[in-house]
C-alpha cells in the first residue's frame, strides 16, 4: 500500500455516476474545480477511462468522443480538454488513466520482481496502482483538492476496480476523501413528474460496494423541487444542502455559476472542516455568461467532418475543442456561433450541392484519418478559395488543402497523399520518416507525433498577425506531412508557406494570398483555447466570417 502522508497533504474529491453516461460529470467536475479555485485553493482534476486501452488514441471517435492531447503529448479523454478550459492550467498525462494502463504498470512490475515473489492478486494490487498514479498527480500538481472523475456508471463491471480504490482511500483517512454522485432524474413526458427511483437505486448500488456518497448532483431538464430533494436526502442518506440541482443549461460555462449560487463548494469546505481562503470572485467568469447570453448577431460556420452520425443521431463529441474554439472566438468577438454540420460525401455524389457553402460565412475542415469523404472535401476546399469563402484547415485540413493547390493550380491531377494512394506520383504530402521508423516496430498505439512543438511565423502572413508574435508553440497529433520535394513548386505558384519548424524541417502552417482567410495548420489550435483566452487563429477565422456576413 502507499504511504499515508496521501492522505493527509491533500483531499480528493471522486465524482461518480448514476443512472447513465453522458450526464456531465466531467463538466460538473471542472465547474466544481474552478469554484474552489475561486476560494483560493490548488487544484487538478484526474480523468479515470474504463477502457482497456492503454489511452485515448486507439478508440473509436463516434463511440469515446474526442481524442484530446496533452501538452506532453498524452492521448486522452476528451474531459482532460474541459478541465484546462474550466480551470485554465495545462493538465499533463500524469492526470489520466484507464484500465488498460493500470493493468500494464501492473503487470511490468510483476515482470520486474517489485511484488518480491508474492502472488500478483487483483485487489488490493490495482487499486494500489490507482492509489499510487493518483498520489503522483496529486504531489506534481501541488494541489489541495484532487478532482477524480470515474467513467461511465455505478453498476457497470468495468468500474468495480475504481471505486474499491475509493473505498480502501475512504478507509484508511475519511476525512480526506467525499465522493460526488452525479445522476440523472427523468420527467417522463406520459406522467409529467420528475422521478427520483433511477437515483435511489444508483446511491444503493454504490452503497453495496462500501461507499456513500455525500453529495448529489442531479441532472435533469428541470431544476429538482423541494418535494424531490426531501425524498432523496431521506432515502438516499444525504443532507438536503448537499444535494445540487443541475438543470439543462444554455452553455456549460453557466454550470459554476449554477453551483456558486447553491453554495456547492462552500458545502464542500465546510464538509472537509475548512474555510474558504479569500472571498470567491467569479466577476470575469460571470461576465463572459452575461456576454454569451446577450450576443444576437449570427456568424454561421460549417464543419466539413466524419464522425458525426452514429445510426440516427449526431455526435458532435468527436470534434469538441473544435467546437468550443468557434464558440470562444464568436463569443470574444460579440458574435454568436452557428454551427452546423456538413457531410463532405454527399458533395462526391453531387457536386452540385457544394452551391450551399454560399450559405456560410467560414468553412472549416478538422482533423481525421482514412479516405472517406476525402474527394468531397477537397471539392469544398476548391469551391471557398475560388468564391472566397474565409476557411480553416486543421490538420488533416491543412493536407487537403495542399492537395487541392497542387491539382488545382499547378496541375498535378493526381496529387495525393501516401496515407490514401501509396502509390501516387505525386505525394504532396507524404509519411514522416520518424513515423515510418516506428510503423516497423509491433504496433500503432502512441506513435503518431504528438504534443507541443515550436513555429517560427513568417512575416506579413495572416497567422504572424493574428498571434502577434513571430513564434508559438501548438499541440500536434499526426503521422503524414507536407513533402518539402513540392515546397518551392507549390510556393512559386502562389501557396504561402507560413508556419514552419525551427530548423525549416518541416511546414506548419500554408496560407493563401488574396483571400479573405485562407489558413491551414498541422497542428491542433482548438486544443489551446479557453473561454477567457480564445485562440488567436480561431478568432480571425471568426472575425473574417463575420466580415464576409457584413
């Protein structure tokens, strides 16, 4: 077991669900955070995934949601990215875990002889190693509250390993550790009342495993009443002013605000017996609520992507930094966003309809891998450079663009990338030889490039202005690149090379001349912006749209 000064230099606070996923635990985590932040207090949040995976970079987008990289270059779940908005920090690997890598520190220490000969036994070894990877999160961060959010549901066999963890920390110091129970209460349109039994039972399934919780958060289309908050503390064992109502919301920024105005941390300081250390000030954090809700003029945007549909519903997860960067950037800006989504395949079946990106103030194209829908966004890239349409590629984007030039505009008809066509003549963008070094090796998990590396802007380009600088440092997720044998053949033909490494290695970022917006980066910027600090890319797309709808 690990040793007891865990539980004494800093508190944990565990934020479970009930009832199903998808309830907002880990905004209701990050909203949690940043009010006890405003109190003056240190905190980190923790991601656990019950996946098997080692991290994020191997599950399926349409099933898990976003892969979100870390600044150390950690493939994650898509929360890691709600915890840095919320709380404004960079939040490192040693935040994330799942099931699969537990179990392989685990075993690697069998393999080494750490366990001096012992039989190698579920329990108490993985929650010991959860204990352990939560202590070092908790100890590199300097925090006074650990936030740790357990994926999925109460119930489910995938999470038992993770709660027993919490169990074993709740035995050894229980007053260091308060576990947070956020459930769903559905109003059944055919009966027209909220119903509390899903969270009667979800409080009763943790209760089995040794834990009760201490807090509710309950989510529903409706704020909870009275009548619905008595019958839960009496049969749920939890005191009334603990209990937080969570209704539907606009945006999830109004979240901790909602949490402020319920005392929610307050409760939560008074639980662990300690007081708030300076007088919480959300000011700037209530002006940007009051900004979101006050904006009216429309800037509509069109996302070009792949992981959208799953049977007969959309998914925007898959793109959700994306997502939110638009909507910093309007927000900074007093516009407010229209998203919507497009489907680049109906654009190869029927170049006709490539007549509605008319409709649209920007265009932009994220990342993504494999060859579906390729060809339509490539004709889409086409139609907004030729009508001038503001437009942002990123990552897979940016390649699209290259490949469009190079056909459109020197005329390299069949320009490719190796990653669709191996055998193009002409590979405009092509594998990184450090990534064909690596695909020879057993396997594709964390190989792709990935975390923040340095650009050097090239003067007068649109990116040099819009960061103000002549250098950044952005978060990269990719294995293919610009093929510098078509650098100075692409260049003389009007395409601006204007973000590379460095040592002039590798290109980073192309641009456009002549044209309203016409960006495309390598690298991830939506994985930088906050709702306080919107990306500078971001906001000239943004700001270029809204010009074009004036």
């Amino acid at each position: 077991m690990v040793a007891s000064s865990v539980y004494m230099k800093h508190r944990y606070i565990f934020v479970v669900g009930g009832v199903m996923s998808g309830v907002g635990k880990g905004t209701s985590s990050a909203a949690l955070g940043l009010t006890l932040k405003a109190r003056g207090f240190s905190v980190t949040a923790v991601k656990i995934d019950p996946y098997v995976n080692v991290d994020a970079g191997t599950m399926n987008p349409v099933e898990h949601g976003e892969v979100f990289v870390t600044i150390d270059g950690d493939e994650t779940d898509q929360d890691i990215g709600n915890y840095e908005r919320f709380l404004d920090e960079n939040i490192t690997s040693t935040n994330y875990m799942t099931t699969g890598r537990v179990y392989q520190s685990v075993i690697e220490r069998e393999r080494r002889g750490d366990y001096h000969g012992k039989c190698v036994e579920v329990v108490p070894r993985v929650p010991e190693e959860v204990i352990d990877r939560l202590e070092k999160a908790a100890k590199k961060a300097k925090a006074d509250f650990v936030l740790v959010e357990i994926g999925g549901t109460v119930g489910e066999y995938e999470n038992i390993l993770f709660l027993e963890a919490i169990r074993m920390m709740k035995l050894k110091a229980p007053d260091d550790i308060r576990t947070v129970l956020v459930s769903y209460l559905p109003v059944p349109p055919s009966i027209g009342e909220m119903k509390t039994k899903p969270t009667q039972h979800a409080v009763r399934e943790v209760n089995r495993i040794g834990i009760n919780p201490e807090f509710l958060i309950c989510r529903s289309e409706v704020a909870l009443d009275a009548p619905r908050r008595e019958k839960l503390s009496r049969f749920c064992g939890v005191l009334p002013s603990h209990i937080i109502t969570a209704p539907n919301a606009r945006s999830i920024y109004e979240v901790p605000k909602l949490f402020d105005e319920q005392g929610f941390a307050d409760s939560m300081l008074k639980s662990f017996r300690l007081k708030s250390r300076k007088v919480a000030d959300l000011a700037v954090w209530s002006a940007l609520v009051g900004r979101i809700d006050a904006v009216e003029k429309p800037v509509k945007i069109g996302v070009i992507g792949k992981y959208f549909s799953t049977g007969d519903f959309i998914l925007s997860d898959a793109y959700l930094s994306v997502l939110e960067a638009i909507k910093h950037a309007a927000w900074s800006i007093n516009h407010k966003p229209v998203i919507e989504w497009l489907n680049s395949e109906a654009y190869e079946q029927d170049p006709s309809k490539l007549k509605e990106l008319d409709e649209y103030d920007g265009i932009l194209v994220p990342g993504g891998f494999g060859s579906r829908g390729i060809e339509g966004k490539i004709a889409a890239i086409q139609y907004v450079r030729e009508h001038k349409i503001p437009y942002f590629g990123i990552c897979y984007g940016m390649q699209c663009a290259v490949i469009e030039f190079a056909r459109t505009m020197i005329g390299l008809a069949d320009a490719n990338t190796t990653e669709i066509n191996a055998k193009t003549k002409n590979p405009v963008i092509h594998l990184m030889n450090d990534q064909a070094k690596k695909l020879k090796g057993t396997g594709i998990g964390g190989t792709l490039r990935l975390g923040s590396y340095p650009c050097v802007l090239a003067r007068e380009s649109i990116s040099y202005r819009s960061y103000g600088s002549n250098t950044t440092d952005e978060r990269h997720r990719h294995r293919y690149e610009f093929n510098n044998e078509y650098r100075q053949q692409l260049a003389d033909a009007g395409l601006v090379i204007a973000g590379t490494s460095p040592d002039d290695r590798l290109v980073e970022i192309v641009e456009v001349a002549d044209h309203p917006f016409f960006v495309g980066v390598q690298f991830h910027p939506e994985f930088q912006s906050r709702p306080l600090r919107p990306h500078p890319l971001f906001v000239q797309f943004v700001q270029a749209a809204s010009e074009r709808r004036r």
